[in-house]
C-alpha cells in the first residue's frame, strides 16, 4: 500500500535531562531545521541526535551520516521558542481554575471577616 508522504513533517521532543523542548521539522526532502528552546545540546549530541533521527524515520535516511556535507540535507539548528504556543483549552481550563481560586477565597476572607465582627464585635 502507497501512502503519502507528508509535505511538512513535525515531530516534538523533550529532553528532561536539559529541561529542553526540540523540534525537528522537514519542510523538504533536502532540508531539515531542529528548534531547540534552550542551547544545551554539545556538538557530540547533536550529532548523535541527528543520526538517531534518521534511523528511525523522523528525516532522511541521507542524515544519517551528518555532518559530511556531501550530498547529505542541509541540517540547520535554532535556538527559538517561538513555536511554543498554548493551546485555547490549556488557556480555557487555566482562566476558570483561576476564577475560582479567587472566587473561593474571597468567601472565605468573607466569611472570616464575619465570624470575627460577630463574634468581637459585641
């Protein structure tokens, strides 16, 4: 079975160990752009990532042998966080947990605030 390949490969990654977020993206066959929101990765690394990547399927098969620059995609890493964005219902979720901790806590200084007139007030 023939599937299609798609045009705009994104895959995201976490590496806990460097509290890093990566993405890879493949926008073509002879390109390849890794965004890293923090630059933590050594050359070493970056190298041995690339290669895990190929192996498993995420980006050409031709990056295996990064960093030779013989006929191999162009391999370019980023540091930016611009793609990290919330979504609407982490935002959603986040605005009525809010809402309601505030909520909460002003009946209870209320309610405080009561006991304390009515009971010293006298």
């Amino acid at each position: 079975m023939n599937t299609p390949a798609l045009k705009n490969r994104c895959f995201e990654f976490y590496f806990r160990d460097v509290d890093t977020l990566v993405q890879v993206e493949n926008p073509d066959p002879e390109t390849v752009i890794v965004r890293a929101t923090r630059n933590t990765f050594s050359e070493r690394r970056k190298v041995a990532f690339i290669r895990e990547l190929a192996a498993e399927g995420f980006i050409p098969d031709g990056c295996q042998w990064y960093p030779l620059p013989a006929g191999m995609p162009h391999v370019r890493w980023v540091i930016d966080i611009s793609w990290l964005r919330l979504s609407e219902i982490a935002k959603t979720r986040t605005r009525r947990l809010m809402l309601s901790l505030l909520g909460g806590g002003v009946l209870l200084w209320t309610a405080l605030l009561s006991g304390l007139l009515l009971t010293h007030g006298s």
